[in-house]
C-alpha cells in the first residue's frame, strides 16, 4: 500500500503509460460492463479522463452544492432519528444510501432520496459489484465465460437490473438538457459536450 502523497501524485501523472491497472482488472470490468477510469487503460482511459475532468471542474462541482447539502441535511436526520429512539444503525448500508443519492445527483441529476426510504433496490444490486469484481479478478480460471454457476446468473441479473436504472436516469436527463428544461449542474451534460463538438 503507498501513503506517500507526492508518489500517489507521481503514480497518477504516469497514467496510462507508466502505471497501467492490470489487464485481468480491466477485461474483468469491462466484462461486467463499468470499464470506467478505475479499470482502464490507453486509450480508453486517455479518452475518457478529460470528458470527467471536464464535468468535475470547480464550476460544475460548486453548482451542485446546494444538492449535495439537501442530501447531507436528510442523512445527518436520518442518524439523529435512530439516535432518538435508542436505534441500532447499518452503518455500510447508510454510507451506501448517502452514496447513491449524492452519485445519482451528481451524474444524473435525479434526486432518488433513498435516504429517507425503507427500500434499498439500487443499492441492493451496487453491493453485489465490487465482491463480485474482486472475485473474478482473483480466480485462477475465468470459469464464467465457459459455464455459470447460479452465483453468476444471479450477478447477471444485479447488472441488467442496474443497467436499466442508469439507462433510465441517462435518458430521461438528456431529453431535459437537450430541450432546455433542466440545469447543467450535473455531471451527464458534461460528458455529453466534448462529444457533441469532438
């Protein structure tokens, strides 16, 4: 593990040439369709780094504050309603919920409050991804492109379920942005720039 920060600093200049993920990490993601900045490598990293640079800049974070405090004030509730009533807390599950409502504000722009519900249906398949990741990344043969186990066609569910929630919140912003009925202050119409003037 490297702590130094002017090393991690260093690491991070030499992406994508120097310092590469390994590719066993990456083919997994992709497998599992989120081949993001985590996993990637070359050009595709090199192609996608300054789309998000670009739609985490100052400017845009700044315009999302306001957002990020409403989310803040209903967690920060949500822990002060347990602490009234003597009530044990799930504290990763509650993480996860701060989590996908800043996320899903931040990239989409839609406020899904998951805070203040009793239903966990995004973060009930969220959680299922990155065990699975590191369990693939970590097997001696990727046994899954040949055969799979009911572990598998149950992760394949999470993923599809998840994939038509995050297709649904693209859509649906996109039509916003593109005929003028919503604010910029999101990540999506960031990333949507660059292409619509590459």
């Amino acid at each position: 593990m490297i702590l130094d920060p002017e090393t991690i600093a260093a690491v991070l200049r030499d992406r994508p040439d120097g310092f590469k993920r390994r590719r066993r990490l990456e083919e997994t993601a992709r497998e599992l369709g989120f081949n993001g900045l985590f996993s990637a490598n070359g050009d595709t990293w090199k192609r996608q780094r300054p789309m998000v640079v670009n739609g985490l800049n100052p400017v845009h974070v700044k315009a999302f504050f306001p957002t990020l405090v409403k989310v803040t004030e209903r967690f920060a509730r949500r822990w002060q309603r347990a602490a009234a009533a003597g009530a044990a807390i799930d504290l990763l599950s509650d993480l996860m919920r701060y989590t996908v409502d800043v996320t899903s504000g931040l990239a989409f722009g839609v406020d899904m409050n998951t805070t203040e519900s009793d239903q966990e249906v995004i973060q009930s398949h969220l959680d299922k991804l990155l065990p699975a990741l590191f369990q693939r990344v970590m097997a001696p043969v990727p046994y899954w492109r040949y055969v799979k186990l009911p572990s598998d066609r149950q992760l394949d569910r999470h993923l599809a379920a998840l994939g038509r929630a995050v297709d649904g919140f693209a859509v649906t912003r996109t039509f916003r942005v593109i005929f003028g009925k919503a604010p910029h202050a999101n990540l999506l119409p960031q990333l949507l720039t660059p292409r619509s003037h590459g």
